[in-house]
C-alpha cells in the first residue's frame, strides 16, 4: 500500500472480519459495521501474521475475536504487537475503533502510513491517547508555539514522536519557557533541530546538566552559552558520557577550561573511537591542534594535518 494512502482508504483497512466471510479480492469490497471496507488481507498474509505472533498461538484458546485483531492490526502497522501490549497494557482493553481514530487523526495532521510503525514502536501509548485533550493539544502547541507549518508537523514528529505523549500544560510549555529564558530563541531550530529538549526534564534532566558544567569550574553563565552552542550537551549522560570524557581530557589530554568553552562539541564525539585515539596519534607524531581540528577533520584531513605540522618541526 503507498506510504500516502487516504485517510478514508486506510480508516477502512482497520476494520476487517477474519471468520464471517472468505478473504476478498483485492478488487472487492464489502461492508463492516458502518465503514467501508477496502480490504489488506489478500496482500499482508494476515493469517501468517496471527499465528507467528506469540500472543496468537493455539493455546491461547481463550482471546476474543477482537483481541486477535487488534494484534493483527498492529502487525499490518508494522508494529511489534507483543512489545506494545507490555509497555502499554491500556491497549488491551482498548477497542479497534479507538485505535482507528487515532490513526485517522494522525493521518489529518500529514503523517503517512509508513511513519506509524516508528511512532507507535516507540511510544505505544500513543495508541490509547485522548485526541481532544491530549493529542490534539500537541498540534496546537507545535502550530501556535512553534510556529510549525501544518505542511511540517509530519517532519517534527517523525523527529521526535515523544511529543505526542507529553502534557502541553505540565511539559512542553513549561520547558519551552525555560530554554528560551536560557536564549533558545531560534524556534525553527528547537522544532525541527532538537525537539528532544522539549520532551526533556527541566529538574531532573536540563539543571541537573548545567549544575554539572558549573562544578567542573565553568560559570553559570559560561555553562548556558556552551549548551547555547552545543544543544546536546542537554542530551549527554554525566555518568556515562561527561565524566569519563572529561576526566580524559583533564588527566591524559591536559586540556583546559577555555578549550572546552570554545569547543563544547568535544562531549559529542566517541571517547574510544575518535577522541583517544586522534589524541594518541598526536601524541606519537610530537604535534598538537586546537581541539575543533582534531575532532571535526576527517581521517584523511587529519592525516594531512599531522603531516604539515611534521614537516614545520623538521625546517
């Protein structure tokens, strides 16, 4: 099925009888409860579907006709039906009609068939969600706070479908308002580039990042601008990534504060891929370079510059 099916053709497609009648040609057409029923069965291999599925097997004489469906309309989504049923167990009571609906919403906000099967992978929840006081209060805040053009909301949730499942009112707004207090301004930038802070803890996840820049000798002030200039910093575990990272740096590279300030992309790269081991070839070869060098060049630029700076020492 194209990744642009109609709202109405694919609302159809979630209503199907698996026991009343043979499957359907691809080129007919039947009734099902009041909706039109354009069938996916003859192309998908649903009963295939269903019986690989461990939620489906012969033992489990007990699941409802519906539930069977609704595992198989998950399938059809491209989404791992037993993976989504454990993280949100909300779905197991929920009617297909709800999941069809929310589908057909999604889809009148531009998202495509094809973009289900990350979203819905990823936050399951978005399954049972309420449109009118939770789902469409997303679009209103991504049009009206964002700025995001209808013809773009399919790009900002494919980005980051967690904005789906945030409260507007008790997440988004409020951390909007903090990044910008911090002089996020560029709200393209927050929409399309790093929408994850805005899905993103301001107590436990955005101080908590600043609070350890500070303790490494950085002022408050100095802190904001390096994660004004690397918004990742905000993403970047402390225990897994920033302490190793800069105990290296401080310990083995002997760099200082400034370096840092000038170029807090260095938390960005791989401690064991690229940083240790550009630092070491430095170091065999006697030469040194600003951090921003050593990092961003690729390998064959690198190369080139540990050889110029080679040939300067031996002038």
């Amino acid at each position: 099925m194209s990744s642009t099916v109609t709202t109405s053709s694919f609302h159809s497609s979630l209503c199907f009888s698996i026991q009343k009648s043979p499957l359907p040609s691809s080129s007919s057409s039947s009734s099902c409860s009041d909706h039109q029923q354009i069938s996916l069965l003859s192309t998908t291999k649903p009963k295939s579907i269903l019986q690989n599925n461990p939620l489906y097997q012969p033992t489990h004489k007990n699941i409802s006709l519906q539930f069977k469906e609704k595992i198989l309309c998950l399938e059809i989504l491209g989404v791992d039906s037993g993976k989504a049923l454990s993280q949100n167990p909300n779905l197991h009571n929920a009617p297909l009609r709800a999941i069809d609906s929310i589908i057909t919403f999604l889809q009148s906000k531009g998202l495509y068939q094809k973009d289900f099967a990350r979203i819905f992978g990823m936050c399951p929840a978005i399954l049972t969600s309420d449109i009118k006081t939770e789902l469409n209060p997303v679009f209103n805040f991504l049009t009206f706070d964002l700025r995001v053009p209808e013809h773009n909301l399919r790009k900002v949730i494919n980005k980051c479908p967690r904005l789906l499942v945030c409260s507007v009112k008790d997440q988004l707004k409020p951390t909007l308002f903090y990044l910008q207090r911090l002089g996020f301004r560029d709200l393209h930038h927050l929409a399309y580039q790093d929408p994850i802070l805005l899905v993103s803890s301001v107590e436990n996840t955005l101080i908590p990042k600043l609070h350890y820049l500070a303790s490494l000798g950085f002022s408050t002030n100095e802190a904001v601008q390096m994660t004004l200039r690397c918004p990742g910093l905000f993403t970047f575990s402390i225990k897994n990534n920033f302490i190793p990272k800069f105990d290296y740096f401080s310990q083995q590279m002997k760099g200082t504060l400034d370096e840092l300030k000038e170029f807090p992309q260095y938390f960005a790269f791989s401690l064991d891929k690229r940083i240790k081991p550009r630092h070491i070839q430095l170091v065999e070869n006697q030469v040194s370079m600003p951090l921003s060098l050593m990092l961003k060049t690729t390998d064959e630029e690198f190369n080139q510059l540990i050889t110029k700076e080679r040939n300067k020492l031996s002038i």
